[in-house]
C-alpha cells in the first residue's frame, strides 16, 4: 500500500491477504505485516521504491517512463489545434482547491500565460470536471479538457508550454 490511509490497509487485512506491505505512519500500521517507517525527509519515489523492494521489486534507475502511442498524441492535437497552450490542474477529491479561490487561479494562469497561450484545464471524475468547466468559463478564462484518457492527459501535457497544478 503505497498510501498510508485506514481504509486501505483495512481493505488490504479483510481481503485475507497473506502479505500486506506499507509504510508504518506514527507508529501504527495495525492491519500491515511487512513495513517499513514513513519518512518525511525523503522523496516519496524512494519511499514507494523502498517498499517495493519489500517483496523483491529492485530498480536501478527513478525515471519516471510513461509510454505514449502515436495514436495517445494524435487526440490530444485534436484538443489542442495547432497554438501553444498550458495544462492547469485545479485540484480534486484529495486536495480540495478551497485554500486557492478560482478568482486567485484564473489570475496566475493569465499572468503566466498573457495573450499567447490558451489554458487548458485538465481533470478526471464528476467533481473536478465541473470545476474544469467552471474554471474554464469563469471570466472566459480557457478550456476544459475533463474526462481524457490518463495517456491523451499525458500526451496533453507532454506538449505543453507549462504545467501548473496543485
């Protein structure tokens, strides 16, 4: 479990597997059998590499590889058109944008990306498509593009000028 909730290792433990593996967080991992500590000054891919290596996983190299086909590129042009843009994410179930109002966001965004590129908002699920394309109306302020494939998203910001999200 490479998050450190409850719920998910009371999953983990009612599931009836024999292995439950993941981070011990305040001294407590009650449903877990394999742990290592959380720590909080060291960055989570080597925690989460740690972990994995638990049950044997060992990586040599951190480099994140997320392999895009031809095809993933080809929709998120049609998204795009042929204009530089940024890809803006603003926030979801786990980290409510409460703390940054929209007024405050939509000001970054336009005093990064001026007059020349369009801001497309990013997101997945019911809750942060309507804030997509809230955002994305809000003082006509860019352009959702909610409710993509993980791999189009990535294609997306793969091409972008800029990424800012929470």
């Amino acid at each position: 479990l490479f998050k450190r909730f409850f719920r998910n290792g009371l999953l983990a433990y009612l599931s009836g597997a024999r292995v439950r593996v993941g981070f011990v967080s305040s001294g407590r991992a009650p449903f877990l059998n394999l742990t290592i500590p959380y720590d909080e000054s060291v960055h989570i891919l080597d925690l989460n590499l740690r972990l994995a290596s638990l049950l044997g996983a060992e990586a040599t190299d951190r480099t994140l590889e997320l392999f895009l086909t031809h095809e993933d590129r080809q929709i998120a042009r049609k998204v795009t058109g042929a204009k530089p843009y940024i890809v803006a994410h603003y926030g979801g179930r786990t980290t409510a944008p409460d703390y940054f109002p929209p007024d405050e966001f939509t000001r970054l965004l336009k005093s990064v990306a001026g007059d020349d590129l369009r801001v497309l908002f990013i997101g997945s699920g019911s809750v942060e498509t309507e804030s997509t394309q809230y955002l994305a109306e809000y003082k006509n302020s860019g352009q959702s593009a909610a409710g993509l494939a993980l791999r189009v998203t990535a294609a997306l910001i793969e091409s972008a000028a800029l990424f800012i999200g929470f």
